[in-house]
C-alpha cells in the first residue's frame, strides 16, 4: 500500500470518524500489534515539517566567499574557546560577556581566577605597601582588624597576613582584640 511513513493526524481521525482521541490512539496500536500497519504515535514534542522539499547533499552549492567567511567564523570561535580554557590571569565572567559582546568593568569574585587571585600571597611591595598603611592606620591608635580594614580598604585576609609578620617582628602588640605599634 504505502511504501513510505506519513504523517497523520490522530485529532483530525478522531474528528472525522466521531470517536475519541485515546479511542483513534488505541486502535492504531491494535492495528499495529496485529501488524496490519506500522504505527509510530506521535510525540508531544515540538517538531517541524518542512513546506518545501529539500534539495539533496550533491546538489547544494556553497559559494566561497561564505565558506571563506564561515570558516573565519569557526576559527574565532574556536580560539575564543582555547583562550577561555587557557588564561588563568583573567576573570572567566569577563571572558564570557566580552565574548557575547558586552562589556563588564569589574571581575566577578566567584570563578576560579578571581578566587585564585583574591587567595593568592601577596608580592614583596604589595606586601610592603599593605605594612606601611596599617603602620599608618595604627599610629594614632589601637585599632581590630575589622576597624583597620575598613580604614585602609585593604580585604581583612591580606590585612591579616601584614598584622602576623608584624607580631612576629615584635612591631605590633595585639590588646583586648585590638592591634596597636609598639612605641
């Protein structure tokens, strides 16, 4: 009868022949069981049926200049995923959006460079630079860490890395929870 699968309509059979939807759905997995026919049901999913018939592989024709432009296209796009996999100086968020073509003015915090950067040891003249500000910051009096932090706006865990050095060099003295210089 038919050498190839087609498309039916179980609401359009269930309209014209007056039974229910389910009614249609049974009997044609009755028919198919009793393999009179080769029923397929149909899925809730979306799905597309094309109006026009496609054209075949071997007769499809790309013109150079668009294979030329797609695979530049391709060749971006690639490298834009090496370098996200590959560059551990720059936040990953920033990558993302630049790469979307928005534009971000500061780093996230959350991926794992931004933490990598916020955790890593401070160099010699950041490290000196945070010593000489909490000096600065503790020479007209004692101060807690919190307190020093939010008057340097130094981050408390790089605050706290100084404090230590400076305890251990007997610099600092540390007071009912208050850290003050050694005079």
């Amino acid at each position: 009868m038919f050498a190839d699968y087609v498309y039916i309509s179980e609401d359009m059979l269930a309209s014209r022949s007056g039974l229910t939807r389910r009614e249609v759905y049974d009997a044609l997995v009755l028919l198919s069981r009793r393999r009179i026919l080769h029923y397929i049901p149909g899925k809730k999913t979306p799905y597309i049926i094309y109006t026009r018939e496609r054209q075949e592989a071997s007769r499809i024709c790309i013109g150079k200049e668009v294979y030329e432009d797609r695979k530049a296209s391709y060749e971006r796009r690639i490298k834009a995923m090496l370098e996200y996999i590959s560059d551990g100086a720059h936040c990953r968020s920033r990558m993302l959006l630049r790469y979307f073509g928005e534009k971000s003015e500061c780093n996230c915090g959350q991926c794992d460079v931004c933490l990598q950067q916020k955790n890593a040891e401070p160099g010699k003249d950041e490290f000196d630079e945070i010593v000489c500000k909490l000096t600065e910051a503790l020479a007209d009096s004692p101060l807690s860490l919190q307190e020093a932090a939010h008057r340097t706006g130094i981050p408390e865990e790089r605050l706290l890395q100084a404090a230590n050095y400076l305890l251990a060099e007997e610099r600092l003295v540390q007071q009912d929870g208050k850290l003050g210089l050694v005079r």
